[in-house]
C-alpha cells in the first residue's frame, strides 16, 4: 500500500488500488473531519466494505448531490476522477465562492468505488473485468452488470438474460448488493437532488430515458442543463462530447441507474461516459486523468450550479 | 492473471443498418468470446470489439467478407495493460 502522511502527498496523476483508495479516503477524513465522513452503506458480495464520502458543513438531511464511480469496474479513469473531484471539494470549500455556498447549504455524496469486488478482481486477476463478483446459481459465470440491475424498466430489452453476457442484469432487480446499497441509502435520505453516475469511454453526457422511448417529463430542461454542461466542459481542452436521453443517444439499455434516481424524484439525473474517443479505451493513459477529471469537473459543476439555484 | 497476450481491439464501422444488424449477430456468438466495449448502435456510432487472440481470424474474416470496415485500435492489448502497471508502478516508486 502506498503509504501517505496526507492528501498532498497522494498521487492523483496514477492509478490506485482499492487498498490504497480506502486509506486515502481515510487521512482526508482525519484531514477534514469538520467536513468529511465517511459513511458505510452496505458490503459487496465478497464482503468489501462499500463507504461513501459525505461532505457537510452540518444539518440533518439537506438538499444533497451525488456523485459515483466506477460502478463497470474497469473503467479505472472514473475512479480517479473521482479522488480528484473530492480532493478538489475539500481543497475548495473556504476558498472557492460556489463550492463554500453549496456546502453551505446542501450537501455532496461521493461513491468513488461503487463495485469494489470488480475493482479488487481488476487490479488482482482481469484486467478488463465489468460486472460485480456474485456467483450465478445454475452458470459457470460469474458476476452482474450493475448498470442493468436496477428497478427501472427491469428485466426489458437492452439487457441481458444470461449470466455469461457483460449486460447480464442479474436474477432480479437489487440482487446485487452495490445496487441494493445505494437504494436504500437514497431512500432513506429522501433529500437527493441531482444524482451523477459517471462510466467511460465515448465521451457522452446522458439523461434519462435508457429503457423506454417516452421522453423523460423534464427533457428539456434536462436537455438545456446537459448543452451548458458540455460548453463549459468543452471549454477546457475542446473535448466533444455528444448529449441527449440514453435510448436516443447511444440504444435502449433497461435497469439502468439513473432511470431509477429519475423515477424516484431525483430530477436532475445524469450519467457521463468520459475520455477517449478510441485509441486507449478502458486503458487511458495515467496522464490523462487529471485533464478529464478537470474537465468533467466544469460539467459537474454546472449541474450542480443549476441544481442550486433552481429548487424543487 | 487472465492475459491478453495477441488479443486486439478493433474499431469497426458500419454504412447502414444491415451491417449493424450484421454486428448484432455476431455479438450472439458466444464461442467467439467477444466483448463489445461499444456495441453496435447506428451506423453513425463506431462500435469496438475485444477479440481475443483465437477468435481474430474468424472475425476479421467475418468482417471483410461482409464489407465492413474496420482499423486496429489496440494492438496487442496485453502490452498496454504492461505499460499501465510498468506506469503504476513507477509512480509508487
């Protein structure tokens, strides 16, 4: 494990394994613990522990953003991005006018390891693995999408029945424990207001729907956000990113995240797909992380902005 | 530790639907243990395809007597996962 005195000395410019995460989340808990805890919402299959990052400057159940990573664990850029995003919120906050008034007042929730027995199995036996690590009863194969394992439209077309597939949606919708977790955890908080799942590659960002074609209630707005999101983010280092519902923009994919989050009432629900456009894949160069953490981040914080200011 | 010692990733791009639905099929073919990292979609969107070592020629085969087009995108995937480790573990050091 790299060992580290504080979050300075830590390497955002690499890629870390789930040990090393761990214990970096821990020292900037004790770094900051007047402004992040760290929450345990549940246990994977393989009994990983699944913790979340809660930034709060105090208050019971605020308004509150979610962040996640990683959920298709190979995706190693997401992770990353993630550090760097919650490194950047705690360097921020005191410094930074938004981040400070944000925090002020709602709260941010960041899930950097959101499938951490398929990160562990990346880091340890295969490289390109995606799924959770449960066992299929009746199959030789192992693991479920967790991106198809929602209760949105469960079970439809755009996912997978069987058990060898990497869309494979799992036996029922909440089989898996990563996805179990994070509903109960949004269910009981009751207060979330935009929810953001970040995976990669293919630069896109997406709103819902994934499983049908009836457009969301808010596509247009939802429409209008993902437009800033993307200019502000382009702004940086012209990345093109292409923006719209997941049917209409990439093929119809049922069980998905943010189908769920939006059918709950969390309005503002988005899902990224970051850098590359083709040449690395899930193998994008170290270098590259700090660049598409940073340009992501204006998106986000586009969102965030707006999710701010407009109330619901 | 699964290796990718000859497997390539190859971007492929379609010129209309029938070729997407040529890539469908072929996605159904479990034997040939592909992993779509992209799947076929519309002819505007490439699709990229994991094809392990033992599998390429049937599938570049399957390709080109179909028409379709395709580029190597990774080479040899196992050297760039040996290149992000050799990365990893430079920057512990």
């Amino acid at each position: 494990i790299e060992q580290m005195r504080n979050t300075d000395s830590f390497n955002y410019a690499s890629y870390h394994t789930l040990d090393e995460i761990y214990n970096w989340m821990d020292v900037l808990v004790s770094e900051q613990s007047n402004l992040v805890s760290k929450i345990n919402i549940g246990s994977t299959f393989e009994n990983r522990p699944i913790y979340v990052l809660k930034f709060s400057t105090g208050g019971t159940k605020r308004p509150a953003i979610w962040i996640d990573t990683g959920i298709h664990s190979r995706e190693w850029v997401t992770q990353a991005s993630g550090i760097w995003m919650a490194k950047k919120i705690a360097t921020d906050y005191g410094k930074d006018a938004f981040i400070t008034s944000i925090l002020n007042e709602m709260d941010i929730f960041i899930e950097i390891v959101t499938n951490p027995d398929g990160f562990h199995f990346t880091h340890t036996k295969n490289r390109m693995w995606r799924k959770t690590r449960s066992i299929n009863s009746g199959s030789s194969c192992v693991g479920v999408d967790p991106n198809r394992n929602w209760d949105a439209g469960f079970g439809g077309a755009g996912a997978s029945s069987n058990p060898c597939s990497e869309t494979y949606r799992g036996p029922r919708a909440n089989s898996e424990s990563e996805v179990k977790s994070i509903v109960d955890f949004v269910k009981s908080h009751g207060n979330i207001k935009a929810f953001i799942s970040i995976h990669s590659y293919s630069q896109m960002l997406l709103y819902p729907y994934g499983y049908t074609k009836t457009p969301a209630p808010n596509q247009q707005e939802l429409h209008s956000l993902a437009r800033k999101a993307i200019d502000a983010l382009s702004s940086l280092y012209g990345t093109s990113y292409r923006y719209g519902s997941i049917i209409n923009t990439i093929y119809q994919a049922s069980g998905g995240t943010i189908d769920w989050t939006y059918n709950q009432g969390i309005k503002y629900s988005y899902t990224f797909e970051l850098r590359d456009t083709g040449r690395y894949g899930f193998i994008l160069p170290a270098n590259q992380i700090i660049p598409t953490a940073q340009e992501t981040w204006l998106a986000i914080t586009t969102i965030m902005e707006h999710t701010y200011n407009n109330p619901y | 530790q699964k290796i990718f010692v000859g497997d390539q990733v190859l971007r492929i791009v379609t010129k209309d639907m029938e070729q997407v639905t040529l890539l469908k099929d072929l996605e159904e073919l479990e034997n040939l243990e592909l992993d779509f990292w992209k799947g076929p979609t519309h002819p505007d969107f490439p699709t990229d395809v994991h094809v392990p070592f033992a599998s390429l020629q049937a599938v570049k085969v399957f390709l080109e007597s179909n028409n379709i087009q395709y580029s190597i995108m990774i080479e040899d995937l196992q050297s760039v996962v040996e290149e992000e480790k050799i990365q990893i573990i430079r920057s512990r050091s």
